[in-house]
C-alpha cells in the first residue's frame, strides 16, 4: 500500500526495514538511494541531510522513510505510555 506522501509509482517493495543501518555509521537507516547500475546506499537521517543536495543534483533515485520512522517513534512513546498509565 502506498503512503499519501509517497510519488504514485513507489514500489511498496523497495521500503526500508527497520533492521536496514546506515551504511556510514550503522544506525537506523530511514533514507534509500537507488545508484543506477552500482547499487542501493542506506542512509540514517544526519547522513542523509550532509549528501542530500549531491544526491538530488545527480539524480539518483530517493525513497526517503523519515517521516515513518517519526511515527514509529511517536506511536512507541504513546505506547510505553499508556501502559506506565496503566501500571
């Protein structure tokens, strides 16, 4: 299922799991870039932010999970939460 903010032809199939690492640093990678005939770079979030505008400019493809990855959190925090609450 596509994501409202995701372009129309995303394959849902590309997205990135949470056990993906940042190839950099090794942290939680939320930032896929598609290299055209080299390969797929992951990147976590600071990563991505310090080779964005090199990764636009060339035009490589981008599948960025940022925002999920925010919700993910938020949604776990709301979560431990509500059972501290219920504790």
């Amino acid at each position: 299922m596509r994501r409202p903010w995701e372009p129309p032809d995303a394959d849902p199939h590309d997205a990135i799991d949470r056990c993906d690492r940042c190839d950099a640093c090794g942290a939680t990678a939320c930032v896929r870039v598609t290299v055209a005939h080299e390969g797929i770079l992951l990147f976590c979030d600071p990563h991505y932010r310090v080779h964005e505008s090199a990764i636009v400019t060339a035009g490589y493809g981008v599948r960025d999970e940022r925002r999920t990855l925010d919700e993910d959190i938020a949604l776990a925090l709301a979560l431990a939460r509500a059972l501290d609450s219920a504790a």
